[in-house]
C-alpha cells in the first residue's frame, strides 16, 4: 500500500529552508519523517553514486546538511513535538551528529554503529575548515 506524505515542518540550516515531510509504514503507525531538500537529494542514481557508478561531488555537502537537520530534530528545533532520548548513528553519514549533539548543553545520548569499514566517508580537510582556496 502507498501512504501518503504530508508536509510536517521546515527546518533552517545554514541560511537554507528544508522541509520536513510525514509519512507511515505502509500497514504500520510507525511515523517516518523524511528531508526534503530537492536540490541536493533528487537526481538520478542513488545517495552515494550517480548512475555510471560516480561519486557525487557534493556528497560531504549533503550528508553534513542532513546531520544538521538532525541535530535540530533531536534538539526539537523542527516543531515536530518529539523529543529523543537515544540518536542512533550509523556510519560515516551520519557521523557528524555525535559531535555537533555535544556542543549542545542538554542533549539526548548517542550511540555510533559502523557498518562497514570499507565506506569511510574520508574528504579533503579544506571542506571541514571552509578553505577551498588550496
């Protein structure tokens, strides 16, 4: 069965507006929220690669916008009226979390599971320090 999906909040990031989308598991009333930011996720292909087998170019771009948001979900800052109290994370995309969640005074605990050690998520430092210049 196809459930439908609503609009449910915006989340502002980095000067950028991204919606927040509410759907179910089909047959379930298990909420599932989903980002919905197209310019960066709706292409051909899929999250990590483009359709001949290519990494994204902007791939460490996306996957930081996406911890972002779920810092601001976790923080209850994206009016969804939930509040965690355990941020499961896993693998490098979502790696950014835990350490952005720690900057915040009061913060729900986290738990990190690597999948795959094969898949680091490893990008040039300059994208950490906004230093593109080199």
């Amino acid at each position: 069965t196809t459930e439908e999906i609503y609009y449910k909040s915006t989340v502002r990031v980095n000067n950028t507006d991204v919606n927040i989308l509410e759907t179910r598991l089909p047959g379930t009333q298990v909420i599932v929220w989903l980002v919905d930011y197209p310019e960066f996720f709706d292409f051909p292909g899929n999250p990590y690669v483009d359709e001949q087998g290519n990494a994204w170019a902007n791939t460490a771009e996306r996957f930081a916008l996406f911890c972002r948001i779920a810092v601001e979900v976790a923080m209850n800052r994206s009016y969804l009226e939930w509040t965690p109290d355990i941020i499961h994370c896993n693998d490098w995309q979502s790696g950014l979390v835990p350490a952005l969640l720690s900057l915040e005074a009061s913060r729900p605990a986290t738990v990190f599971t690597i999948h795959n050690m094969a898949y680091q998520g490893i990008f040039p430092p300059d994208l950490c320090t906004g230093n593109t210049n080199s």
